[in-house]
C-alpha cells in the first residue's frame, strides 16, 4: 500500500495580518483545520511545518489522528525553506499546500491522484492553484534542490500536468484582511443557500 503524504505550510509570521492568520475562523473552526480536514480525506499522514507561531499548533489539532508538526527552524529564510523542511526524510508522494486555503475541497484532492504526471497542479478558469502533488521520484529531487530556489522555479524543471477542477477554492487564499471578510462574506452566502 503507498502511503500519501500531505504537508501544510504553516511557518510565517503573517505579517499582512499583524497574527496568525491560520487561527481565523470559518465555520466555527480556525482556518487551518479546514485546509488539514479536506486534506485527510486522502492523506495517510499529515505534516504541518511551523515557524514563528509553533505554540499555536501544538494546541490546535487534537480531533486529528496520523498529524504531526514539525518546526522550521529557518523559517525566516522563506516558504522554500518549509517545503522542504517538510519533505526531509519521506519515501513517498506527497501533497504540499500553504494552510490558509480552507476551500479546497476533496474532491480536489482525489481528482489529483486519478491523473497520472510526475507534478500534477489543478487549475481553475485556466489560473493554476493549489495543492501540488509530487509522485515519490520528484520528492526525491526536492529534497536535493538548490536552497535559494523556489517551489515554481523547481516545478517548472519538470513536466507538469494540468487539470482542471470546478473548484474556485484552489485559487483563494488569505493574505490580508480584505481576503478574510471576502471569506466570511462567502460563508454566510453559503449559510443562506444551504
């Protein structure tokens, strides 16, 4: 059996919200939970990769069994840093996403591991978005990538498959506050319709 992989990356200071934005809520749970709920729908063990707000975590995840959190000590250095702080040690194919992107739906996720590539991307109106999925050799490669490089520049060395997905959620992350009261806004339009 192939275990799956998932690593949530949590390690910046969310400067543009001056806290930490992964414990906004929505829908009566913190922003995070919802990016690790939808992600353990098919992911055998879960990764959260933290930095500056490490403390927080540690105290945020108890409904979650096979979720593990690991502290990137050199999380200043930038994103790259977590995602592989994130993939250090794993034999495995793996999705990586940031934590702030609570709309992804599962359905994104087992749409992914039916196509076939090494990366697979989803896309939505054409505009690429989030999770990325490696398949185990690519990991390995990751693992070995320049430190100074990025997750798109190490991406784009390789062939990449592209599918579409009716899911404008792997396209909306939260990075200020205008982004947070779109989000709310959404769930009681949602509220409504339900």
């Amino acid at each position: 059996m192939t275990i799956i992989y998932g690593i949530i990356l949590a390690g910046g200071k969310s400067n543009r919200m001056k806290q930490n934005k992964m414990l906004l809520q929505y829908d009566g749970q913190p922003i995070i939970y919802h990016t690790v709920k939808s992600m353990k729908s098919v992911c055998d063990k879960i990764v959260i990769i933290t930095g500056h707000y490490e403390v927080d975590y540690l105290k945020l995840l108890p409904d979650f069994t096979g979720v593990t959190i690991v502290r990137n000590n050199d999380y200043e250095k930038g994103m790259f840093s977590s995602v592989q702080k994130g993939v250090e040690g794993i034999d495995s194919s793996c999705f990586i996403i940031p934590g702030d992107y609570p709309l992804i739906s599962e359905d994104t996720y087992k749409e992914a591991l039916k196509e076939q590539g090494e990366i697979r991307v989803p896309t939505y109106n054409g505009r690429k978005g989030h999770p990325i999925f490696l398949e185990k050799e690519i990991v390995k490669q990751l693992q070995l990538e320049d430190k100074d490089s990025n997750l798109k520049a190490f991406r784009n060395k390789y062939q990449v498959t592209y599918f579409d997905i009716n899911n404008e959620g792997i396209l909306l992350d939260i990075d200020n506050i205008n982004d947070y009261q779109q989000l709310i806004t959404r769930e009681r339009i949602d509220f409504v319709e339900d």
